[in-house]
DNA sequence: CAGCATATTTGCAGTTCCTGTAAATATGCA
DNA sequence: TGCATATTTACAGGAACTGCAAATATGCTG
C-alpha cells in the first residue's frame, strides 16, 4: 500500500539542499554589494560552510553564479528537435534552445535573480557568453542528425556542417538577443510569443538584404 | 639639412621596447609550455622586469596575451560605413568588424604566434570572444547610424533599433562562424571572399526556412 | 650642465582565489 | 551495531593582483 516516499536519499537532498544555500546566499549579497565587492568567505559565512566545501560544490567563484544544473536538452528534447515536423529549423533551433535554459532551472525567482546579477556583471556576462558558447559544438550535432532525418546528405551537400554550424550561430545570435530584452524586463511574452516575435525581425532583416 | 628624428621620444621609445619585450617572452613561454603552466613570475624573470612593472603594463596575466591595444573601427571607417553605398548592411558592416579586428598589428609574426596560442588555449579564447563581443554595443549605433542616414526614422520603423541589434547580432554570429573556421585554418581566402563565402550561407540558410 | 618636475620602476605587505592533503564527521547498508 | 563510503573541514601554500611609498630614470628649463 504505501508508496516508498524515499525518492532521494538524505545524502542527495543534504547535498542539493546545500547547494541551493549557498547559491542563494551568493545571489542577495550579490545583488546587494555587487559581484566583485562579495568575497568567497563572506558566501560561505552567510550560508554556514567551509570554503573548502564551496570550492568542492562550485569550483570557482564565478561557478557559483554561473553554473546552472544541467543546462543540456534532455534525450527528450533533441528527439523531438530531430524528427520534429520541423519546417523551420530556425525556430525549433530557438525553440530547443530556449527550453534547455529556462525549464531546466525549477527555481524561478533564483533563476530570474541569478540572470539579473549576471546581466549587470560584465566578468560574469561574459562567463556566461562562453559557456553557452560552449555548448554550440553539440547543438551543431543536433542540427546534422536533423538534416540526415530529413534525407539531406553531405554526399549530396559537401558543406552540409557549415550549413549546420552557421544555422547554430545565427540562432545563438539571435537568443543573445533574445536574453538581451529578456533580462531588460523588455520581455514578459512567453516563449511561442519570444520566438515569433524574434523569428519576425530575422525575417524583416534578411529580407531587406541586397546581398553582395 | 637634417630633420629630427626623434619622432619619439626616449621613453616612450623605452615604453614600446619593454612592452614587446614582455609580450614576447610571454607568447614565447606559453607556446613552449602552455598558458597554464606559465607564471607571472616567469614571464617576468624572462623578460626583467618587477612583477609590479608587468601589472603596470598589462592589468593581468591573461591581458599580456589578450589585449592587442584597442581595435575600435576608425572614424574613417565608420563614415565609410554609414554613408557606403550600402545595399547590404549585412555584408558591409561583416567587412567593418572584419577590417577592424585584422588591422593594426603591425608585427605580423607576433601576431600569429599571439593568435596560434589563443586559439589552442580555451581561456584565452573565450576572453577574446568577450572582448569583440564588448564592441558590439557601438556596433549598434553606426548601424543605427546607417539606417537614419538612409532616411530611416524610429517615427516609422518604431523598434528600429531592435532591428539594429538583431542585425549586430546576426552578423556576430556569423563572425564568430568566420572565426571558427579561421582558427581551425580552413580560410586561406581573402576578406572579400570570406564575406561572399558567409553572405551566401546565410542566403541559403534563411531561404530555406519556413518560418514560424 | 645643474636642478627640479614628472614618469617609470621597484620592493613589499597584504588580500583573494584556489588547490592538495589528511583528518574528522555523516550517511548508507549489511 | 559496525564497517564502507561520502562529505565536510582545517590547514598549508601557490599564484594572481593591488596599494603604497621609495628609488630611479627621463624631460625640461634656466
């Protein structure tokens, strides 16, 4: 009859729930002195643990506030994107994209803070540039094994990859813009509304192109 | 009879000659043993200089390696820019940002040494993408700029400038794919080539979609 | 050239970030 | 309960970086 409550042990709930403490512990004394007037030791004062232990958990400073949980797409996720009715790969491209940054954090008032802290943190703005840079070498595998579902082939397309890799810098232009409004507060749509609303301007852009 | 040659003087020829004498040593250490693996101290010890000295000069340890001086678009440039002939914003201003970053090192061998290891050291790395990502911000106002001089108006085009941002973005993106590939030494082209090689991409990219 | 003003270099103390190591403590499990 | 393993902690120390004031070098004027 009962169900075994017992999803996680103590151990993984100790853990995350130290996490969380010190993130969030980290985030209001960032926003309240600012990222570089906050010290590790203060962090860890506020949140109760050895520096050692933060180090353990984040590894740097910046991690802290950069490192999201997981910010990959599920199997889920790119399944869908890769057999996706996929007219636009621009869009679902976005689309996925957009998905794997906000639903993956359950906490939406710390993740709205954290992206607060670090959009008015030019060290930590660009920490964060890179890393979702980092990510784009396994979003140009998404958009080739979307191709290959799609029957398109390098044999058929020699520069297929650049296609694929110049796709995922167009789209990761366009969601740094999209963050840019979202963290001005310019944003309150959701996301179908942020994607048509972004999709639209690509549009109008290119469209007023005379290429060379 | 004779003119002046000291178009510089004394200290600030001294100036110049210790600060290539620093970044030489520097690119030369973090060539031999990696950027990691390279102190401060050593970088000093080769060089003959204070730490303090180094700091003076150069603000940190990655700048001694990063910072080329600042590659801001002259306002020759810039005028060009504006006023170009202009049927494609999207060409014109890649070849601007491109014009701007390739210019002025006048020690080329430097700065391909400089570049080699920048582009084999993650670090380094993400640290020039931030700074060309900084420059993006004046981006936006010569394209703003461009588009008032063409009789563009925010009285009937109302988010003009988001359709500046988007375009900066867009071209960003695909600078960063130009980027890619000319680290990874796949463009032996010219700049005029690279900017027709890219431009059609897009094309072809855009052209396909069936947009949301 | 002397001598003063200013620029540059340097030493040094101190802060902060970060790492390795080994001991102490907590949890999981038989 | 008691052992294996995970987590936390203290401690020592390296390296980046800053502020400050003294020492040195250069520029300039008379």
């Amino acid at each position: 009859m009962s169900v075994p409550v017992q999803e996680e042990t103590l151990r993984a709930r100790k853990r995350t729930a130290t996490l969380l403490t010190i993130r969030t512990a980290a985030i209001e004394l960032g926003l309240e002195k600012g990222y570089e007037n906050v010290t590790v030791e203060m962090i860890c004062e506020a949140s109760m643990v050895s520096q050692r232990t933060f180090f353990n958990y984040f590894g740097s400073k910046e991690g802290v506030f950069v490192t999201a949980g997981k910010n990959m797409p599920s199997p889920e996720q790119v399944h869908g994107f890769v057999e996706g009715t996929g007219s636009s790969v621009f869009g679902d491209l976005f689309s996925l994209i957009a998905d794997t940054m906000v639903d993956g954090d359950p906490n939406l008032k710390l993740f709205r803070s954290r992206h607060q802290l670090i959009a008015q943190t030019p060290e930590l703005l660009n920490r964060e540039k890179a890393r979702i840079s980092e990510t784009e070498e396994a979003f140009v595998g998404y958009v080739m094994a979307r191709y290959h579902f799609q029957g398109r082939d390098v044999s058929s397309t020699p520069d297929l990859e650049d296609e694929a890799r110049m796709v995922v810098a167009l789209v990761s232009g366009a969601m740094r813009y999209a963050m840019q409004k979202w963290v001005a507060g310019n944003f309150t749509a959701t996301r179908t509304e942020l994607v048509r609303s972004v999709s639209a301007l690509i549009q109008r852009v290119t469209a007023n192109e005379h290429w060379p």
